[in-house]
C-alpha cells in the first residue's frame, strides 16, 4: 500500500466522518428545534395554566374576604339576636312573675268580694231589720204625742174633766202592710 492510497483513504476517511458530523450536527439541531418547540409548547400551556390559577386564586381570594366580611357580618346579627333573646327571655321571666302576682292579687279580690258581698247582705238584713225597729218606734211616738195632745185637750176642757184618753190600736191589717212595705224596700 502506498502513501497515496493512505492519503485517499483518510482523505476519504475525513470525508465520511465530516459527512458524519454533518449529519450528526444536523442531526442533533433538528432535534434541539423538535425538543425547544416541545419546551415552548409546555411553557406555553405551563403559563396559561398558572394564569388560570392566579385567577382562581384571586378570585378565592375576594370570595373568601365576601365570606369573611359576610362572617363578620353575621356574627354581629347573632350577638344582637341573642341580646334580643335575652331581653325577651327576662321580659317574659319578669311577666311570668308579674302574671302569677297578678293571679294571686284576683284570687284574694275574688275572695275579697265574696267576703264584702256577705257582709253587704248582713248589713241590709241589720239595716232592714232597724227599718222596721225605726218604724213601730215611731208608730210609738205618734200614738204618745196623740196620747199627750189629747191629755192637753182634755186639761184644756172642763167638759172633759175627768175622763181618760186610751189609745187606740191601729187595724192589723194596715199595721202588717206598713211593716211588709219596708222589708221588700
């Protein structure tokens, strides 16, 4: 073998191997574009999906500070509710008490009344009962002031001298209807 030979086979050589990395290069660059396009594409979607979730997160973020504020909100309701409840509770204990008061003030009334009506009918049995004492006595006091006003007369008189005035009884029918009249008035 000769030197040319050696040369032509390394020129060729070189040639196959430049043709190699030239290939190669090729190669490698065409799969560096295919794998960056790939890279892009999922920083692409990457980006557009922590976008997404920015936004989501914003979004919770103001409904969480709408539902805090609506918490507060609430619970100031709920502690004038239950302020509310407490009046209400004392003012219906405090009527409770009232109410009981007030049943026990009726039934002493009640009784009471019962007590000042059987003591108004003793009275107007008493009171009927002087009527009628009122009225013989002065059935009395008329028949002594004839009685005397006849003596007078009969002192006055000398005709008369002598005699005596009896008095007289009044009907018994006329005496039963005056005393019968007050006991009905």
């Amino acid at each position: 073998p000769t030197i040319e030979s050696d040369r032509e086979l390394d020129e060729k050589l070189e040639s196959v191997s430049m043709e190699y990395n030239y290939l190669l290069a090729s190669q490698l660059e065409t799969q560096r574009v295919f794998y960056e396009e790939q890279i892009n594409k999922v920083n692409s979607v990457y980006r557009e999906e922590l976008s997404r979730c920015e936004a989501q997160v914003q979004e919770l973020g103001k409904d969480r500070a709408i539902k805090a504020e609506q918490i507060r909100v609430l619970d100031v309701e709920k502690r004038v509710l239950e302020r509310k409840l407490q009046a209400s509770h004392e003012k219906g204990t405090g009527l409770t008490k009232e109410l009981g008061f007030l049943k026990e003030v009726n039934a002493s009334l009640i009784e009471n009344q019962k007590d000042w009506q059987e003591m108004k009918k003793r009275m107007e049995e008493a009171v009927a009962g002087k009527d009628a004492r009122i009225q013989e006595l002065e059935e009395q006091i008329r028949d002594l002031m004839v009685h005397f006003e006849a003596q007078r007369t009969i002192g006055e008189n000398d005709d008369l001298g002598g005699g005596s005035v009896l008095p007289s009884r009044p009907a018994e029918g006329a005496r039963r209807k005056g005393r019968r009249g007050e006991k009905k008035q």
